[in-house]
C-alpha cells in the first residue's frame, strides 16, 4: 500500500527527470555538433584519420553489406515473382525489384547492418577512450577530442556509407535479377524494360540522400554515446547497446521522415 | 609515409569505383547507354506516355531508345530518338506512338519510308499517335452502337441467335472481369464499361417486339445488313488484335494471357461473333458482301 | 604556480573536495598524498581543466582555468605535462605515435626527423628500449605503459608534470627509477610536479613540500619534516600504515 502510494507520487518526479535528462541529451548533442563544426578547420589532424576510419569503413564492411543486399535483391524478385504470377506480366518483377531495392532495401539494410557494425564499433572505442581515461589524455595535450576523434569518424562514415549503398544496390538489383531468371521465365530484356520503364532519376539521388543522413545517424549518436560514457566496463557495454538501439530507432524514423518529406512534399 | 598513399590510393578506389557504379547504374536505368547514335528529331501534337528510354521498334526490333522530350508550346513537343542502330532513313520516314499495353506502355514504331530521298540529318520528322489502347475502346463502343442500329434490321432468326449467344459470351467476360482481384487497370476498366453500355442496348434491342417485325422484311434490309457485316468484321478484327496482342505477351495484356478464364471467355466471344458473322455471309438473298474474316 | 583556493566538487550526492586550497611553487616538487577514492585524481584533474570546480578557483600561470576559453586552455595544457594513473595510453597507436602525439608543438610534431629523435629520446629517459617504440600498448606489461605514459608527457617539454600514482604498481627498480626521473627532471629542467603517491617514502624522497587530502579537505601541506612533526592524528595514522606496508613489502 504504501510503497504504491510513494510510487504514484513518484511517478511525476521520475517523468520530470526523464525528460530533464532527455533535454540534457539534446543539449549535450548539440553541443557535441557545434563543437565538431568548430573543430572542422583543424583539417591537418583529421583529414589522415578520416582516410583510416574511412579504409576500415570501406574494407571492412563492404563483404557484409553486400551479402546482405544480394539477399534482400534475391528475396524480393523471388517473392514477387511468386505473388504475381498469373497476375502481372514478368518484367513487373524488374521494375519492383529495382525501386525496393533502390528507394528502400538497399539504404535501409545497408544503414541497419552498419548501425551494428560500424556504430556499435564507434560507441565502444570511443567509450573504452573515455572510461580508460584516453579522451582526457588526449585533452590534457592540448587536443581536441573532436578532430582526433570524431571528425574523422563522422567523415569517413558520411562518404563511406553513401558508396556503400551505391554498391549494396547494385549487387542487390543484380541478385535479384539473376534469382528471378532462376525461377521465371523472365528474359534480361524484360528484366531492363521493367526496371527503366518506372525508374525516374531522382529515385538514385533519394536513395543517395537517405544514406547520407543515416551516415549521420550512424556515425553520430554512436560517437556521442561512446564519447559520454559512464565509468567502467559496464558503461561501455551500456554505451554500446544504447547506441545501436537509438541508432536502429533513429534510421527507421528517418526512413519514414524522408519518404514523406522526399516523396510526398 | 609510403603505407600512407597505400591507404589513401583504397579509400580512392573504393570512392571511385562507388561513382562509376552510380553513375553507369543510373544511366542504364535512365536507358542511356554509351556508344554511337543516331538522334532523329520528331514532333509530335502530344506524346501520352512516352519517355525518355521508351523504346523505338523498326520492324518490331528495337533499334534505339527515346533519349529526350523537350515541351516547345502546347500541342507540340519535340521527342529526339536516339538509334543505336544504323537504319537508314527517307524523306517520308514517320514515327508513330503505338499503345503496347494496358497498364500504358507504349513504344514509338519509326517507318523508315521508301523514297529514294534519304532524310537530311537533323530533319525532324512528323510524328502520329496511332489509336492506342484508349482509341481502341471507344472505336470498339462506336461500333457496338453501328451494330446495334444494324440489328434492327436483322432478318434471320438465327442470326438474331448468334447475336444473343454474342452477348451472353460478352457479359460473362465482363463478369469475369468484374472480378476485381484481378485488378483490372484503368482502360482495361473503361473497355469493360464500354462493352457492357453496348451489351445493354443490345440486349434491349434484340428483346423489342420491333425486332421481331423487322425480321420479317428481311429482303428489304440487305443494306442496312451489309453495313452491319461490315461494322461486325471491323468490331472482331479489333477484338482479335486485342486477343493477338495478348497472345503475344505484350507485356501488359499478360494478366489477360495469364488468366485462363478471362481469356477463355473471351475466345468464346470471338467464336460467338464469327458464327454471327458466318450466319450473316450465309445468308440466301442479295448479299454481296465480303466478310473477311481472321 | 599552481594554486587552488576554496575548491568545491561533488558528483551527484558524492562531495569529493570540500574547500581544497593546495599551492605549488614554481620549479617545486609537491607530493599529494591521500588514502585511495578520496579525490587526489579528481583534483588533478582540475589543474588542467578537464574537471570544473562547483566552487572555488583555480590558477596556474596566473590563468583562471575555469575561465579559460578553448585555445587559451589548449595552449596552458600543452605546458603541462599529465602522467596518467593507468597510463591512458591511445590503444590504437604504437608506442611511437603515442609518444609523438605528446610532442604539443605543432612544428615539432610534423617534423618527422624531429620526433624520430625525440621519441627514443623520451623513452631513454623512462628506461625503456627504443625498440618498444614499434609496440601496441596492449603488447606492453603495466609498468611499461606507466612509463611511457610518462614519455608522452614529458615529450612536449611541458613546464609542469602532473603524475598520478606514477609509480604504483611498479616493481621497486623502476619505481626508483620514476622517483629520480621526477628529481631529475625538477632540478635539471626546472619543472614544476605535483606527484600524486601513496609511496610515503618516494614521496619524501622526491618532493620539497608534502599535502595530505583526506575528507575533501587538504590537511597539511608543508616539507616532509613538518609532517614528520605533525602531531595530526590523521596524518600519524596514514603515515604509520603506509611506512608498515612498505617495510612489509621491501
Ligand atoms: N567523473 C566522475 N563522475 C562521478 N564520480 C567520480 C568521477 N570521477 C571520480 N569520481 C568519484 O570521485 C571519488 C574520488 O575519485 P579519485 O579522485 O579517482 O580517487 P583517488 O584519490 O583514488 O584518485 C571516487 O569515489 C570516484 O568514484
Ligand atoms: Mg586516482
């Protein structure tokens, strides 16, 4: 009775103070951006770091992001073959494959697999940096967190994570393609016709443009986790898995944002 | 320092090659395509669907693509068809935009013309739209109604029977279509309204007692017969390009290819209306006519 | 001169310093003492910034630190040199580098010549090898990362060395061997130290003047005889156990 009672008069402390400590969030995040903005003439420290995150970006994740995005190309001739069969003439499997995989698969998947490889990577170095005192020694040399950091970090990710994508539709529109000559009588003629018959060019530059801002997504809220991570192995871990989370959401949310914003204005 | 330009030379041509797939990815989806070609300049009133990348056909090959559609005023657009074969071409060279399907695709069949005169490059050519899919249905209602105002002119009881068992064919491919999880698109829709306002009135005609007394003069219609014959075969060739085209799989027509009891149906009304025809030729009297059939 | 006067500091409900006022004079050597979790890292840290007081003020080099704007305090902490307690050594960098990222003079650090020079130097210094240079830090034992923890900062020739705990959990050897580095690089350079310890005797061996924090408050800072002297029943009880545990141990 009791301790439901002090629960309920609780209850509007703990909302205020989670919302105290989501406007904080903000705020820290905010901070976090001016500060690299105001980093960004240090280009001497960054620009070889970004060229190291951005390799590491690149080469390492390139085999997963593909492998991913020839499934998800595969999957969705596969299965649009198989709901029109019947229905729809053949190269509709040219045309869906091309725009899922181009307007959504491709960025999307790309973004969610990177989210937990390169985010996850983010949060937990630069977490392991604060909690082994690393930042501080970097800032006890008179240097900036932000240029030997994160600037590279977001960099390599905002141009990495775009060309990425560029790859996972190509490898995802070409899988599809081939698992759909596997399964219907569908020729590469009819596979082109479909696909150019309702490409419009902007379609390429939206898929661009969402990678871009999941790039963003991915790069920065994991390097403000990490970088804002409580003492010990625990904050770390916290760190890490709050980062994928919120990255994860923050994709989905931009996801649909765009898709309004972009596609119905 | 030398393990510097290492890195920097795959982060290069990693980014390097991400252009190159874009830009090779969207002009291939774009249906650009590298190479050698003929821009030929048309001018059409109105293009309905064509696009860049629609294809051009000589002879039922493609032989190129449409590149670029520049609006010059209302009721004049300029379309530039990029061959990327070689055909040579004549002064009376014509394009047309041909419907190719029911969900709006078309193509632009090139004619390259027989005069001697080769066409001089950078002439633009007049363009035509030929009656597509959309012309195809109202043709196909303005000859239902012919039919129906020949009717009452109809004589032969048989004739009259041909005609019924037409329209039961014609209302059970409607109710087919009807059937919306087929999903019929817009023109296949708007033909279905077309044949079942011309079912209607048909069916009202045939069940008139002024049908009854006019198939008693029957010699005294033969004109009015010969041109209901002629409206008749005109109405199924249409209809058999419908069918040919759908057997053909262009594309489009695929759900009516696909789907067997559409397409039953309608073959049923095709045998239905050739048997009415085939009645009308046979029929004793002054009828001259020549029905030419598919 | 570092001096902290009237400095407050609580984390949360914790309060850590309670009214610290800690001085050091120039080119003295300071050795702050204090059972371990009373806050000496924590006041470390505030001379250089990286902490903010709740109160109080804090100066070095006639600069307000908490004032300070972002190049004026990047500029005052390329003259300190801050010896980390775990070493804090940059784990995706060889040793090389990290030393090199020591050298807080841009011109010096883009000298490739220079640094090639000064790095072996630097750890020569810390009696290490010139070969450890091309190691991870996760290839090195404790010790070792201690100094060249050590190495990174003195790389930039800094004016004042903060070492925290340089020498726990070093074997004897080289805890002497840090214990006369921080001499040696007092009297030879004129650096100002503070050295946070819990080696009661390395302290009194190395530094001119001796502070004890405990409860958030400083409660003696004067010259090792001073302590001695002390009749503090705080000072007497710390001393004693630290001088037990180290005769224990040699
Ligand atoms: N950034 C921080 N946030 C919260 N608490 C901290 C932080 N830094 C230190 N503390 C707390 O302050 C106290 C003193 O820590 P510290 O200065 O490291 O002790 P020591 O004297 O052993 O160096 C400890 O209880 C520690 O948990
Ligand atoms: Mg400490």
């Amino acid at each position: 009775m009791q301790t439901a009672q002090t629960a309920i008069l609780s209850l509007p402390r703990a909302v205020g103070r989670s919302a105290i400590g989501a406007l904080a969030h903000v705020g820290r995040f905010s901070l976090m951006l001016a500060e690299l903005f105001r980093a960004l003439g240090e280009w001497r420290i960054w620009l070889p770091r970004t060229m190291d995150e951005a390799r590491s970006i690149g080469a390492g994740s390139l085999f997963i992001v593909l492998l991913v995005s020839a499934f998800a190309g595969a999957v969705t001739a596969l299965q649009t073959g198989y709901q029109f069969q019947g229905n729809l003439p053949y190269y509709v499997v040219g045309t869906l494959v091309v725009e899922s995989i181009v307007l959504e698969l491709g960025p999307v998947l790309t973004a969610l697999v990177l989210a937990g490889r390169i985010g996850a990577r983010y949060a937990a170095e630069l977490g392991t940096m604060r909690v082994t005192e690393q930042i501080d020694a970097l800032e006890s040399l008179g240097r900036s967190p932000m240029s030997h950091l994160i600037i590279p970090r977001v960099l390599a990710g905002l141009v990495m994570i775009p060309i990425l994508t560029i790859f996972a539709n190509a490898i995802g529109v070409l899988a599809g393609w081939w698992s759909a000559k596997q399964v219907l009588p569908i020729s590469n003629g009819d596979f082109t016709y479909g696909a150019q018959y309702f490409w419009r060019p902007f379609d390429a530059y939206y898929s661009i443009i969402k990678a871009f801002f999941f790039a963003g997504a991915i790069t920065l809220i994991p390097c403000y986790m990490g970088f804002n991570a409580q003492q010990g192995a625990e904050g770390v871990g916290k760190a890490t898995t709050t980062a994928v989370v919120a990255t994860s959401v923050t994709i989905l949310l931009l996801d649909t944002l765009l898709a309004k914003l972009l596609l119905h204005p | 320092m030398d393990l510097h330009y290492k890195r920097e030379a795959l982060v290069g041509s990693i980014v390097l090659a991400g252009v190159a797939v874009f830009v090779v990815a969207t002009m291939w989806l774009g249906g650009k395509s590298f190479g050698r070609k003929d821009l030929v300049p048309v001018h059409f009133t109105d293009v309905g669907n064509v696009k860049s990348s629609t294809p051009v056909k000589v002879s039922g090959v493609q032989v190129g693509k449409v590149d670029r559609i520049a609006f010059e005023g209302v009721g004049s657009v300029r379309v530039d068809l990029a061959l990327t074969e070689h055909v040579p071409l004549s002064q009376d060279a014509k394009a047309t935009i041909v419907a190719i399907g029911v969900l709006g695709d078309v193509e632009v069949v090139l004619d390259p013309g027989t005069d001697s005169v080769p066409l001089s490059p950078g002439q633009v050519l007049e363009g035509t739209t030929a009656a597509g899919m959309g012309g195809l249905v109202d043709e196909l209602g303005g000859q239902a109604r012919a039919v129906m105002i020949g009717a009452q002119a109809l004589l032969n009881q048989q004739t009259a029977d041909d005609l019924h068992e037409t329209l039961k064919a014609m209302q059970r491919l409607m109710s087919v279509y009807a059937d919306t999880r087929t999903g019929p698109t817009a023109e296949m829709t708007r033909l279905m309204v077309s044949l079942q306002g011309v079912s209607a009135r048909l069916d009202s005609t045939l069940a008139s007692p002024a049908l009854a007394s006019t198939m008693e003069n029957m010699d005294s219609a033969t004109a009015g017969l010969t041109r209901l014959t002629e409206q008749l075969t005109t109405t199924t060739a249409r209809m058999d390009t419908l069918v040919q085209n759908m057997n053909a799989g262009k594309g489009t027509m695929g759900q009516l290819a696909t789907n067997p009891a559409l397409y039953d149906q309608l073959t049923a009304t095709m045998k239905s209306m050739q048997a009415l025809l085939d009645s009308v030729q046979a029929k004793p009297g002054k009828l001259t006519v020549q029905v030419k059939m598919f | 001169m570092i001096e902290l006067r009237g400095v407050h500091k609580r984390f949360g409900q914790q309060v850590i310093l309670n009214g610290v006022d800690f001085s050091v004079e120039e080119g003295e050597t300071v050795a702050l003492l204090g059972p371990s979790g009373t806050g000496k890292s924590v006041l470390l840290k505030h001379i250089i910034g990286l902490i903010h007081p709740d109160s109080g003020t804090i100066i070095v080099d006639d600069l307000n630190v908490a004032s300070l704007g972002r190049k004026e305090l990047a500029a005052l902490r390329s003259t300190i040199g801050y010896v980390f307690q775990n070493g804090a050594l940059f784990d995706s960098m060889t040793v090389f580098e990290n030393i090199r990222l020591g050298i807080t003079d841009e011109k010096c650090n883009r000298d490739a010549s220079y640094c090639a020079a000064r790095v072996p130097e630097c750890l020569a210094l810390v009696n290490l090898t010139p070969e450890t240079a091309a190691k991870f830090p996760a290839e090195l034992s404790g010790g070792m990362r201690k100094r060249v923890g050590i190495a990174r900062a003195i790389a930039g020739r800094p004016k004042y060395l903060l070492y925290d705990e340089p020498t726990s959990g070093l074997d004897p050897v080289n805890a002497d061997i840090i214990d006369r580095l921080v001499k040696h690089l007092a009297e030879t350079l004129g650096v100002t130290s503070v050295m946070v310890t819990h080696d009661v005797r390395g302290a009194f061996r190395v530094s001119d003047r001796v502070a004890l924090l405990s409860d958030g408050k400083i409660v003696l800072q004067g010259t090792p005889q001073e302590f001695l002297a002390s009749a503090d029943l705080r000072i007497k009880a710390f001393l004693e156990r630290d001088f037990d545990t180290h005769s224990f141990a040699a």
